[in-house]
C-alpha cells in the first residue's frame, strides 16, 4: 500500500487512532496557495470517548498537524438538541457519548464554527443498523511483489470473514489496528551517574515494551449485489517481515463498520484513488467530495467525511513465526575499560552492561537507543490490559 501523508498534492488518510469515534476524512489535491479545513473523527454506537479533530491541511512535503483551535465543535438533531464537543488538546474536540444518546432514525448534523467566523456544517446523517459481528480474522504465509521481481516482500497476509443476516447492513469498511511485543537488545546492569557506577536494580524494567498504531489504509466491501450477506477470505492487512512486528507477537485489532450507501462510495472512490495513484508523486488524486461544506463559501475545500456507524470488533494474537527471517535489532555497542573513555555520542548518564568472562565489571558494553532502552523504538514498557 502507498504510504499516506497529510500534505498538498497527496492522498491521505488519518485514522483517529486509538477510540472508536468517527469523521473521516481523504486529502485531495490543493494548489499551493490553498489551505482546507480538515475534520478527522467517527461517532459510533458504542459508548465511550468521541473525539473530533479539526486542523489545516500543510504545504507539499510538511507532514505537520497544525491544529485548528479555540473552534465551537457540536453535533444537532433535528429537534435541534445539542451534543457540543469541548476543546480537550490543540485541535482535538472531545466528550463521552453514553449508551441511547446518539439514537437511530434520528438525523444529526455536525456544526463547526471557528475563531475567524468560519461556520461548517455536514449533511443529515443517521446512525446506521446494528453492525454484523465479525466472523473471524486470520492469517496465511505470504508474500508481497516488489519493482525488483527478484526481491519480493515475505510475511503474512490477514483475512476477515462475515456471515451476516440479510437484514442486516450490508456496506462495511474497517479500520485496523496494530500491537506487537519487542525487545531491547540487553538488559541493563549498570548505570553511570556522572559520579559513581551503580548497579542496576530491575535489569529487565526497559527490555520489553509494545506498540500501538493505526494502520492508514482503506478497506471497504459490499453484499449489496449478493443474496447472502457473506464474506469469505476478504484481504485485510499485509505485515512483513522487514521489522521486528511479527519475531515475538503481534495483535491485530480489526473495527467493522457498518456504512451507509453514500459513505461506502465515498470511502470506496478513495481507496480506488490510492491504490491507483502508484505512489506518493505519481499520478495526483482528484477531488472526492465529502459531506462536509463551508456554509458561506459552498464551493470552498473541506477535507472529510462526517458518518455515523455501527460498530463491531475482533482482536487476533500470532505468536513469532519462525519461518520467516527477521532484521536484526537496531544496537551496537561499542566495549569501554573505563567511563571515562566513553564515546561522545553517549550522554550522562548512560546503561552499560559487563563483558567480563566473569559477568561483572570491566570491560563494558554501552550503546544507545535500543541498546538497553525498548522504548526508543516508540513503543511504552506497560503492557496493555488485552494483551494475553
């Protein structure tokens, strides 16, 4: 899949990471001197945290966030209650919906105003039906071609099958999301304060850590044109083993919406758009209009999509598969006699660990980054509550 980026001239997506809330949104391309308000976020029927998120989209190859702030964010039905959503960080506008707030059969409409008098609105939307649960997610040795035929990706290929009623919605698309488990490249034994060396209590507090991400690409499938609302074998996510993600386990979470007739056109145009575009400065992406539009200025760009969706998930474990071949970890320790022979790219204090034949003492390793910290490689040393 081609990378996604938040720039000018680039298809992009960003997936709101980590709650199940809900607008999405699709960059098109813009000329240079153009700048376009960018919804991200997705209310779903699950109670919880929703989170909206406004900013501006930034210059070709900026991958900054610049966050629209200080806006009045809510969400109106047509009875004209409001659900108003309060500025919680830069950009990001937030509250908990509880279980009956957000009802089907009700049109709800979301409503930005911002600081420079800018007033947005969204089309009507309504809550979809209850989602078919999914029927399971799984996995298969794969590989994946590259430009050099010679040099193809390998890993494993993930799959989702749904077995819905017929009754039910039959337009889906899913947002992915990763954890896996990895390690440092050693455990700490000494630390240097600056004065003294000083044993290291717990060697093994910063050796394993996980990490969580949104994966930024777009599936969506219909049963509309089938008289079973069923999928078998649907492709989902492609891991391979160019990282470390698949060495120790990793975690698949996979979030099942269901999406109304005119959202599954959108979000289906855009992955078309991005799987055809070839890369990031190959062919540009067309304008894709949303349901999202500046109430004074109809004509001007607003990036997103405002949906409201049912919602269901499942989560997947695979253990280390050693039939795949995996790069090495990102250390290299250099043996010192004393501190003060330290390389200069070391700050105090530093983590070392004994190269004695004995175990303890001189000569010593030392290194950075992931050497004797996981966390250096983005992840955090908690272990997260679902984690088996």
């Amino acid at each position: 899949m081609p990378a996604i980026k938040r720039t000018f001239g680039i298809l992009w997506v960003l997936i709101a990471a980590v709650l199940p809330a809900c607008i999405d949104l699709y960059t098109p391309e813009l000329r240079e001197n153009q700048a376009a308000l960018v919804v991200e976020g997705l209310i779903t029927d699950q109670p919880g945290k929703q989170t909206i998120t406004l900013s501006n989209s930034s210059p070709l190859n900026d991958t900054a966030f610049y966050p629209v702030e200080g806006a009045w964010v809510f969400m109106y039905d047509e009875e004209g209650a409001l659900l108003e959503f309060p500025e919680t960080e830069p950009g990001s506008y937030s509250r908990w919906i509880g279980e009956g707030e957000v009802l089907r059969g009700q049109d709800y409409r979301l409503h930005i105003e911002t600081v420079d008098g800018e007033v947005f609105e969204s089309d009507p939307e309504q809550l979809t039906p209850e989602c078919p649960e999914v029927d399971s997610v799984y996995w298969r040795l794969d590989s994946l071609g590259t430009a050099d035929p010679e040099s193809p990706l390998y890993g494993i290929q993930f799959y989702l099958d749904l077995n819905g009623d017929v009754d039910q919605p039959r337009n889906y698309r899913w947002q992915l999301e990763e954890t896996w488990q990895y390690y440092a490249g050693y455990r700490i034994q000494y630390q240097y304060n600056g004065s003294t060396i000083q044993e290291w209590d717990d060697p093994f507090i910063y050796y394993t850590c996980w990490y969580t991400g949104s994966i930024p690409s777009i599936y969506t499938a219909s049963t509309g044109s089938l008289e079973n609302n069923v999928l078998k074998g649907q492709p989902l996510h492609f891991v391979s083993s160019e990282t470390q993600r698949l060495q120790t386990r990793y975690s698949l979470l996979v979030r099942q919406y269901a999406i109304s007739n005119r959202a599954y056109d959108y979000w289906t145009q855009v992955r078309q758009q991005n799987q055809e575009s070839g890369g990031l400065y190959e062919t540009q992406p067309d304008r894709i209009p949303g349901n999202i539009y500046n109430v004074n200025e109809p004509d001007a760009q607003v990036l997103g999509y405002f949906n409201l969706c049912a919602v269901s998930e499942k989560r997947i474990f695979v253990d280390g598969i050693r039939e795949l071949v995996y790069p090495p970890i990102a250390c290299n320790l250099d043996t010192i006699e004393r501190v003060e022979d330290k390389p200069p790219y070391l700050r105090i204090p530093f983590y070392m660990i004994s190269f004695s034949p004995l175990g303890v003492g001189p000569p010593y390793g030392v290194g950075t980054g992931l050497c004797f910290d996981c966390r250096k490689g983005g992840g955090t040393n908690k272990k997260p509550d679902y984690w088996e």
